[in-house]
C-alpha cells in the first residue's frame, strides 16, 4: 500500500513504505515467458524476464487506493491511478486495479493484486 484515501477525510492520508517481489508471465504470439517485478518504498522498481533480469525496464507508479476493511485482518482493496514505463525512453500508462491483504501480525502482511 502506497497511499490510502479515504472519501473526503483528509486525516485517513497515509503513506507506509514496503518492499515487494512479484513473478508473473508475458505472451506475445508464440512468444512466453516468466518475469519478475521487484521495488519497493515509493512503488519504484523494475520489471524484466525471469532468466535475463537487466534485459527489463523501470516502473514507477503513483495511485490512490480505497480500502474496504482497513485495520480487519483481511483487507481487500480498488486502487488507480498513473504509472511510466523507462528504459532509454518512456511510456505513459494507467494503472487500475484491486486486491486483498492478508496480515500475519502487525505491519507485516502479503498483497494480492
């Protein structure tokens, strides 16, 4: 979680830092692969093929979030907003999406996006 908002309630204003680790897949035709996509702090990270990581790009991002159940245990939650795409040029993109975090104990949990 980067930033939460809550509907006209400037006091619900956070910023909490993290780090993350999150593997995934592209396919394009015949083409597949796995990727991995790590950062962290201000969701600044990177994103490249599993076996050929400094063949990828940087990422950042910046959204809002709104969360359902904040401080339950299970906290599912929408988020939006802008992201850029880096590597020798740029690329513009929106960012939208949701998931769920799931807590093990207090400011340590698992996100799923």
């Amino acid at each position: 979680m980067l930033l939460t908002l809550a509907a006209l309630s400037p006091p619900a204003l956070a910023l909490d830092g993290y780090v993350f680790a999150a593997p995934g897949g592209v396919t394009s035709g015949r083409f597949n692969d796995t990727t991995l996509h790590v950062g962290g702090g201000a969701e600044i990270g990177g994103i490249g093929l599993w076996r050929n990581l400094s063949g990828g790009f940087g990422l950042a991002s910046i959204y809002g979030s709104y969360h359902f159940r904040q401080g339950a245990r299970v906290d599912p939650f929408v988020t939006g907003g802008y992201s850029v795409a880096f590597r020798g040029g740029h690329l513009n993109l929106g960012t939208f999406g949701g998931g769920a975090n799931f807590w093990l104990r207090d400011r340590f949990g698992l996100a799923f996006r």
